[in-house]
C-alpha cells in the first residue's frame, strides 16, 4: 500500500493539493496521512514563560488543529469517498518542516504532496519557501501543487536532465508509477549550452533511453543561457501536464533552485512538479 503524507494549513491551496493527490491515485489503495503542524505565533522564551501561566493556550492550539483535520477528512469523504483510500490524522505541535521529515521516517512515507504555498501572480507562480525547504530536507519524493492548478491526468511529463547521473529503474520508480498508471509519455530535455555531451553524459544517455525502453519517451535539446527559460520555452511550445526532476545538488538543480536568497526563488512553476532526491537510491 502506498503511504502518502498530505501537509494541510487548512487552505484551499492545501486542499488543491490534497484534490490532487486523491484524483491522481484514485486507483491505487493508498494510506494518506493528513498533517497539521501548530505553534503558537510567539514560539520562543517569551512563549514558555507565558504559557507557564497560561496551561490552557497550548490546549487550544491544539484543538484547533484537530477540529481542522476532522472538517478535512470529511470534506474529502463528501468530495471523493474511494474505498481505496485509507485515512490517519496527525496533529503535531512542531514546525512543519521537522514534523514532515519525523513522519517521513516514523511512517516509512513513499510520498509527499503539498502544495507550493508561494506568491501568486497574474501569470506565475514562484516556489515558496515552505516547499524549497522541504526539496531540499526530506529523502523521499515530493510533489507540488500550484495554487489553484486544476486536475488534469499527467498524460505528458517534461524530465530535464544533464545525464549527469546514471539513473536506475528503481530510483526513477515514483515518476514509472505515474507514467504506467497514465499511460503518459515522457519528455526527456536537455539544456545545451554550446558543449556536446561528454563520454559519461553520452553512456548515462543511453542507460537512460534503456530504463525507459517500456515507455513512451522523447529526447529533445533546448539551446539556451538558462535552464529555467529553457523548461519555460518547452512549456510555451509544447502541452506539459507535469514536471519531474531529479535533486542532483552538484549540478544545474542546485544553481536553479538553491540560490543564495531561498525566499527569493524565481523558478516560475505553472503544473505539478515532482522531484526525487538523488541519494536515495544509491
């Protein structure tokens, strides 16, 4: 059974996430574990001392967030209500980022899907710090939603890549999942920046093109300065229904979402975006 973690603030843009999720596994039995993460706006010294005093805050924190939950659940249950699907509650006084990766490892989660919880603008919407954190913390792979991204199946999934890494069948086993259950073809994209492939690159190529033997794939070639112009100009010319990418730090992934100002990220994200941490396979 697949074990997927859900984060919610509660949120439409939480539950956007959450709708996501549930439409694209409807088939599949899966256990969604529903997070709230609660902590009081003054969470230090101050806080302690004053809760000290006041025993019943930390009480209301927390019946708030498992009031939240039950409203959740339900919404679901109204909304969606497949046999398949199989429900816990998690209230945690934690901040989010920490309570995820001890639910990660606690719960042996397969999945996270959350949504981008980022600015909005007419046309673009930026990556949020919540969801940078969470790419570059937890070891297993995460799945965001935009704000207000309406489902549709992941028929056509773009995977820029430098053929940096050789990738196994089971590391790409979540982005596999999606493409069998979808019957979804895979864009491999590469960004050419005025070098050929090197020997390696061209041996993790080929290895590539074997993993995906079973599966409706492309290669294709962008030239261009900048690896985030090079996926926005793939999207303008082609349908792209989600993104995938794998987490290798050392290269282009880094110097494209790890910039030194994280709350100042400008990857403009528009469809679900998966990405796998590279290490967790090897």
């Amino acid at each position: 059974m697949k074990k997927i973690l859900l984060p919610t603030d509660f949120s439409e843009n939480a539950y956007n996430a959450i709708t996501y999720a549930l439409k694209a596994f409807k088939d599949e039995e899966c256990r969604f574990y529903l997070l709230n993460t609660y902590t009081p706006v003054l969470y230090d010294s101050e806080y302690i001392l004053y809760n000290s005093t006041q025993p019943n805050l930390a009480e209301a924190y927390q019946k708030n967030s498992q009031t939240g939950l039950k409203k959740v659940q339900r919404k679901i249950k109204r909304d969606f209500d497949n046999p398949n699907h199989h429900f816990e509650k998690i209230s945690a006084f934690n901040l989010l980022i920490d309570e995820m990766k001890e639910q990660v490892k606690s719960k042996e989660i397969d999945l996270v899907v959350m949504g981008t919880q980022g600015a909005t603008g007419a046309e673009e919407i930026l990556i949020g710090t919540n969801t940078v954190q969470a790419i570059n913390k937890l070891k297993v792979p995460l799945l965001t939603i935009p704000s207000e991204y309406e489902y549709k199946p992941p028929l056509n999934i773009l995977f820029p890549t430098d053929f940096q890494l050789h990738f196994s069948a089971p590391q790409l086993e979540p982005i596999l999942n999606v493409a069998k259950n979808h019957n979804s073809k895979l864009n491999i994209l590469h960004i050419f920046f005025g070098k050929d492939l090197d020997e390696k690159q061209e041996e993790n190529k080929k290895n590539l093109s074997k993993v995906l033997e079973d599966f409706p794939h492309q290669f294709n070639t962008i030239e261009d300065k900048s690896v985030t112009k090079a996926i926005e100009k793939f999207q303008e010319q082609n349908t792209v229904d989600l993104l995938f990418m794998v987490n290798n730090k050392r290269s282009f992934f880094e110097n494209l979402l790890f910039r030194p100002v994280v709350n100042k990220i400008g990857f403009h994200i528009k469809v679900p975006f998966m990405v796998i941490p590279s290490g967790k396979f090897s």
